[in-house]
C-alpha cells in the first residue's frame, strides 16, 4: 500500500538532494506495464551514478535509445498514478550521450557459454551479441564438417588433413570430434582468432562443450574463462531431457535419428556439469530466453 505521508517526504528530498548523471550498465523494456504505470511499455536500467552507488531507475521515452555505457542526466517525473489519482514523481533518466567505448575493461578472458544441443546456446549468444554490440564478438569455429543451408554458427571449414596440421602447429588450441554416422565432425578454436578480438579491445564469446571448454581452460588458464552453463527447465535430469527432446522436435531441423544422437551428447553433457563442476562459473537455467540472456549479460558486464 502506498504511504502517502512517505512519499511526500521521499519527493521533497529528491528535490533538495544533488542530482547526479550516471551510465547505464544494463537495461531492459517492460512491454507489460503494471497497475498504476500506464499502457506504454517502458525502458528500466541499472545505472552507475557519479559516486558509484547504482541505482534502478525508469528511462524517459522520446530520447537517444538506451544503450550500455551511455550517459544518463536525472530528471524528476511522474512515474505512476495511485489508485485514489494522486500522481507519484521520482526521478527518470534521459539518455544524453551513447559511450562507444566499452564500460569495462577486457582483460584478456573468453566468455564462455555451454550447454546440451537444444538448451539454447545459438539463441542465447546472437541475443548476447546484440547486446554487447560493439565490445564483444563471437569466436570463430573451425570444423570439418561440410558446410549446410542455415548455418548461424562462424565456422572456419577445412579438411581432415588441413585440421590436424592446425593442431600439430599449436594453432588449434582446444579440440573435439562430435559422434556422427555421416560425416567427420570435429570442431576447434585457433588461439590466433581469440587474441584477434583482444587486440580489438572487444570480449571474445565461445558457443563451447565440455572438451572444447577444457581445452580451453588448459590452454589460456583458468582466470582466463567466464564459464555460463546454461540448463533445461526440469527438476531432475529425465524431466530435463524431455524438455531437450521436445525443443529439438519442435526447431524442426534434426531427423529422429540425429535426435536421438544428440539426445545421448545431451545425457552426457548435463553429467559433465557435476563431473566438472569446477570449470563453471555459473548454472543458469534457460526457463525464459529473456531472463536468461539478462543474467549471462549482467555476469559479463560485472567482470571487469
């Protein structure tokens, strides 16, 4: 219930009190308003203010679109009307400058994101792009399966002989062949294409499994991993299991029998989360794509 004597004093303080700018560390738009808050979605943000205390705080509309590291002045607004009509002001941020810079400084590490076939790694990580925007870039991947119709992944194809000569030299760094029944399918990372995007000043993400992550971790050290595990909905390992096998079917691009062969990767891969629990920073299941992406973004955001 809203204590009207309360928030006449919380107005008359943010009247008084010095009004700081700040940046945005992270946002996201509510399109379902709450009672009180109107019919138009609005955009809330985390925002670092000029003494470093962060605060959470609705973004005025018609302005710069939000973006992270742009720079926010306060204004005071209303933000929602009580129910008796009565009108309760605090302050919004404008959006006055975007920062092409990144907010924090990459200091040599990979953001990992593993997890089973049909969790969500693909999805996950294009939304994760768009919100890193110009700081981070996704790792190339070389394989040497063929290329196919619809690949979303930046695989680097090459042949059989071409892969283990990559390996022999050193360039190939992290390593695994994936079960198939109708073609050679290894998958690796060249460290060449990591430091490339160090050299950016950008932060390098890596759609990864357990053995490439190992491989990983054993070449460029532990500290050098931000390693999210992402996880189906399901309260044990067969109730998550039956959420892979029904988002494999329902994405429609795997026969039965390429299901059931990457339902056994799967069996394996949410055993490997306990098996090596010690190479993952952070489980997070993936119940809701968008609060997911918001927590893996926020992980890598607050690594500085």
């Amino acid at each position: 219930m809203d204590r009207i004597p309360s928030l006449h004093r919380r107005t008359k303080a943010l009247q008084h009190a010095p009004l700081q700018s700040g940046l945005i560390l992270s946002f996201t738009t509510v399109r379902h308003p709450p009672s009180g808050f109107g019919v138009e979605p609005y955009t809330v943000a985390l925002i670092e203010l000029q003494n470093g205390q962060r605060v959470l705080a609705q973004l005025t509309r018609n302005t710069m679109p939000p973006a992270i590291g742009a720079t926010v002045v306060p204004h005071l607004r209303k933000i929602r009307t009580m129910q008796n009509g009565l009108c309760v002001n605090d302050l919004k941020y404008e959006v006055v400058m975007k920062k092409t810079e990144p907010i924090f400084t990459v200091t040599s590490y990979v953001l990992a994101v593993s997890g089973p076939s049909g969790v969500g790694k693909t999805t996950i990580t294009r939304s994760l792009m768009s919100l890193f925007a110009s700081y981070a870039e996704q790792v190339p991947i070389v394989t040497t399966r063929k290329a196919k119709k619809g690949d979303s992944e930046p695989y680097t194809h090459v042949s059989e002989e071409k892969f283990e000569a990559m390996i022999a030299s050193g360039d190939i760094i992290s390593h695994t062949a994936m079960p198939s029944a109708s073609e050679s399918r290894r998958y690796g990372y060249r460290r060449k294409d990591i430091e490339a995007i160090w050299v950016k000043g950008k932060l390098p993400i890596v759609v990864t499994e357990i053995h490439l992550l190992t491989g990983l971790v054993k070449a460029l050290g532990r500290r050098a991993i931000l390693s999210c595990g992402l996880l189906p909905p399901g309260h044990s390992r067969r109730s998550m299991l039956s959420a892979l096998l029904h988002r494999l079917r329902t994405r429609g691009r795997d026969t039965e029998e390429q299901i059931e062969e990457r339902l056994k990767i799967a069996e394996a891969d949410l055993r490997a989360f306990d098996d090596h629990a010690h190479l993952f920073d952070h489980l997070i299941v993936n119940d809701s794509l968008e609060t997911c992406v918001e927590a893996v973004h926020e992980i890598a955001v607050m690594r500085r």
